[in-house]
C-alpha cells in the first residue's frame, strides 16, 4: 500500500506539473512555414466571387451583427467552455485592429496552413481551408483586399483570446500546420452535379463543419473520415438555448431526406421551411448560392447517402 501511495502521489504531481506547463507555456511559433508567391486577380468577376464566398464562409461569425467584417464574441458557449474565451478577429483593412497588415501571401498562408502573420496557430474552431480550388481562396484573398465597404478599416477591437489548458494542449501537441499541397484540386464543373456538390459541401461552403459530431472532429483533408460526417450533432449553445445540427443524410429517416429538390433548395437559399419556423443561428440563408448550385449539393446527399 505505501509503494501504491508514493506512485499515487507521484502520478498526482507529474499530471499538475504539466498542467502548470501547458497553462504558462506560450503557443509554439511557425514562422518557419514559407510564404508562398501568389498573384491575385482583382477583376469584377473574382471579386464578386470572393465576396460571395466570405459572405457564405465569413459572415456567421466575422459579421454577427452590422455590415462589416469587425468581429464579435463567438457566440457557442459550448466552444468557449472547450476552448476558452473566444472572440472572433476583425477581418477589416484596419492595420491596427484588422489585417490590414496582411499580404495576399501571408492570407493564403493563413488560410492554406492555419499560420498567422505572427506564426501563431489559428484556434480550433477556426477552419483551415487545404482542399479548396486555389482560384475560390485566391477570389476570398482579392475581396478581404477590395474596397468593398463591408471590408474597409474598422477600428473595432476585439480581445484577445483566452485559451484552455484544452486549447492550448490541442495547438501544441495535436493542431500542426497543414503542409501545402503541390496542386489543388481543381473545381469540378457545374454540369456534374455529384461532384460539384461535394466539392461545395467539402471544399468551398464546408457544410460538414456544422452538420457532424463536433468541432473538434473535422478531418479537414478528407472530409468524409470525420467523425459522424452530415449525420448531425453539433451542438451550439446560444444564449439560453442549445441547437443541434441536424442530419443531412438521405437516410430516410432526417427531416432532410423527406424534402423535395424544390423545397431543399428553398430552405437552404432563403432560410425558409414550409409549416416550420425559420432557421436560427448559428444557421443562416445563403441567397448568393443560385438553385443550380443548391441542387448539385442535393444531389450529392443522395449520391453519398445511397453508398
């Protein structure tokens, strides 16, 4: 029983001494991840592409109230008990409260790889976009860089985060940074409707995020290898109210799987169910996506459902 006790006891302190680590070590720096040389396009049809797909990837958590990209306080508390405080950054030309700082190279590295301007490692929560066709994250890049008003300096600050002994143990020993890919893929064509839609739901509007078994369990390389993948179970606490994701298998048995073509692609373009109320947070519309586009990714729920 003694020699139990002084394992016991050593057990007890070897555990508090790497708490007490993790809570003071700083978080590892990746400065070392190089900057790629990128040219960006900033015609009207990649801007009005980009501003698509950060009003659709972005918005929900940059742009929680207002008409511009300054952040706010994330609002799923269950993150935050996880992770920490969270607050979301300001995505503004702001030089001091924003990215304004940023080049197009350091975004894609961001983007690519999860590795800010400082070489810190973005938090958890945050997606890191390494599947996505290099000419969709080059039209995020140009917007993010445009004089769209929604993206102009604005000096709202946002405080810093405050990272668990969780998050700080994820961003140290398991969260690396993506490695950068020799050639993205490239996007499918529209006239493919499986694979357009998969794309979009894996790639471009990471649908999966939400609409699988938790934050924490994206495989964000193979989509399909996360855990619980569109089965549904996200739960978000907001406020005084937890939302579930829900399924979007076509299972037979998700609310999903009983809709028609038509009335999928009303609700996921205008936020809207027939006989149900509207779509709350942390959902929202996407009226920027046309019913082609909402159809592809119908389709491929069928596709993927039926294997």
């Amino acid at each position: 029983m003694k020699v139990l006790f002084i394992l016991l006891g050593v057990a007890v302190l070897l555990v508090a001494g790497f708490l007490a680590f993790l809570k003071f070590k700083p978080l590892p720096n990746y400065s070392d991840v190089p900057l790629k040389e990128i040219n960006i396009t900033a015609d009207s049809a990649t801007l009005a592409l980009g501003r698509k797909l950060v009003d659709h990837n972005c918005a929900g958590c940059h742009r929680p109230e207002g008409q511009v990209y300054a952040g706010g306080y994330f609002e799923d508390e269950a993150a935050h008990k996880a992770f920490g405080t969270l607050y979301v950054p300001n995505i503004t030309q702001s030089m001091e409260n924003g990215i304004g700082d940023y080049t197009a190279a350091e975004l894609y590295r961001l983007l690519r790889t999860g590795v800010n301007k400082e070489g810190k490692p973005l938090l958890p929560v945050m997606p890191r976009y390494v599947i996505m066709a290099d000419e969709d994250l080059k039209a995020i890049i140009a917007y993010l860089q445009s004089s769209d008003q929604a993206v102009l300096a604005d000096e709202t600050a946002q405080p810093p985060h405050k990272p668990s002994l969780l998050a700080k143990g994820l961003l140290s020993f398991a969260i690396k940074p993506f490695p950068y890919k020799e050639q993205y893929p490239a996007k499918p064509p529209i006239s493919d409707p499986v694979a357009y839609g998969k794309y979009l739901v894996d790639a471009q509007m990471g649908c999966y995020f939400c609409h699988s078994a938790g934050l924490d369990k994206w495989d964000m390389e193979n989509p399909v290898n996360t855990e619980g993948y569109l089965g549904g179970g996200t739960a978000f606490l907001v406020k005084e109210d937890t939302i579930v994701s829900p399924s979007l298998l076509m299972d037979g048995e998700s609310n999903v799987s009983q809709w028609t073509k038509e009335a999928f692609i009303g609700a996921v373009k205008y936020g809207q169910r027939e006989g149900q109320a509207g779509y709350r947070k942390p959902m929202h519309p996407y009226p920027m996506l046309d019913s082609l586009e909402i159809g592809a990714i119908y389709a491929y729920l069928n596709d993927y459902s039926g294997k």
